[in-house]
C-alpha cells in the first residue's frame, strides 16, 4: 500500500473522499471511531472517581 492509498482498502484515493476512495469507506472509518475500534492510549480511570475527576478539571485544577 502507497502512502496515498485509501487506509481502509487500498484503493486510489476519490479526491471528493480524500483520503479514502468512497463514501463506504469513510463510512466505515467514522465506525470505527465511535464504536471504540480506535483508541488512543490514557491513563486509566477508576469508574468510581470518574465524575469527580471531571469536576475537578471543570475547575481548572489538574487532574492528579
């Protein structure tokens, strides 16, 4: 695969999709993203002190 190759197929890319080469595949890469198949590397958080840890970073104070 080319560095300009569609990241889902591999097909030339449809400069109306760019960088993917249909609709289908820019379809399925939104997909992928909102149903957890990408995910970016964090901190673990503790489900319990999740709520309060986004209160304190409402409040400006730093998250440890």
């Amino acid at each position: 695969m080319k560095r300009d190759d569609c990241p889902i197929c591999g097909n030339t890319p449809d400069p109306a999709f760019k960088p993917f080469c249909s609709r289908g595949c820019k379809d399925r890469d939104l997909l992928q993203w909102l149903g957890d198949g990408y995910r970016l590397p964090g901190a673990a958080i503790d489900p319990d002190d999740a709520e309060g840890a986004q209160s304190r970073l409402d409040r400006g104070e730093s998250p440890d």
